[in-house]
C-alpha cells in the first residue's frame, strides 16, 4: 500500500478482511475516498494516517477498530466520516473516539 501515492480511491468495503491496517497507509497521500467498512479489521487506527490530509470521505465503520481515529481529524473538511463511535448498547462506552466525524454508527450498524 505505502507506494500508491498517487491513488485516489481505496474501496475495501465488504471483503471479508481482517488484521492491522499497515502504518504504509499514511503514504497515500493522494487518497480522497477511504471505505473500509464492514470487514473485521481490528487494533487502532496508525497514526500515519495524519499524512491523509486530501480526504474528503472515510468510511471506517462496522470494524473491530479500538481507541481514538481522530488521527483522521487533522485533513481536510470531511464530506462524510463514519465510525463507530456511538454509545452501544452492550458496551459501556463506544468502541472508537471521534471528534470529528459526521456520523456514529453503533454495533448494529445504524449511523446518525
């Protein structure tokens, strides 16, 4: 992934995957669309991700992520950002921290 500088799109919506995402994702520096939701991608968010600053919608919601992707937050003004951020029912908190997202989806997938 670290040498696709200059790709623009990255659509993994609904694959099956899972694991880390690799901190050679911060190298893509061209990208403006980020879906990588509905898989089962888990840890936290790299910090390399701060070097996305052309981003205009990211779609990392319905994961397994943990912690905060307000790495994210230091780009440019989001079209759309989903995570999930919102309270869950069975969680005492959200899964992930987000000061910057336009919507929070919960564990059964609903984004507000």
């Amino acid at each position: 992934l670290g040498s696709l500088s200059g790709l623009t799109g990255l659509y993994l919506y609904a694959n099956s995957l899972s694991g880390t995402l690799p901190p050679e994702m911060g190298n893509m520096i061209s990208l403006t669309h980020l879906s990588l939701s509905n898989n089962a991608f888990t840890g936290t968010m790299p910090p390399s991700v701060v070097n996305l600053k052309k981003l205009k919608y990211v779609y990392v919601n319905n994961n397994d992520f943990l912690g905060t992707v307000d790495h994210f937050c230091n780009s440019s003004d989001f079209e759309r950002f989903y995570a999930d951020c919102a309270m869950n029912d069975s969680l005492e908190k959200s899964k992930v921290e987000c000061s910057c997202c336009t919507a929070c989806c919960d564990e059964n997938g609903y984004c507000v």
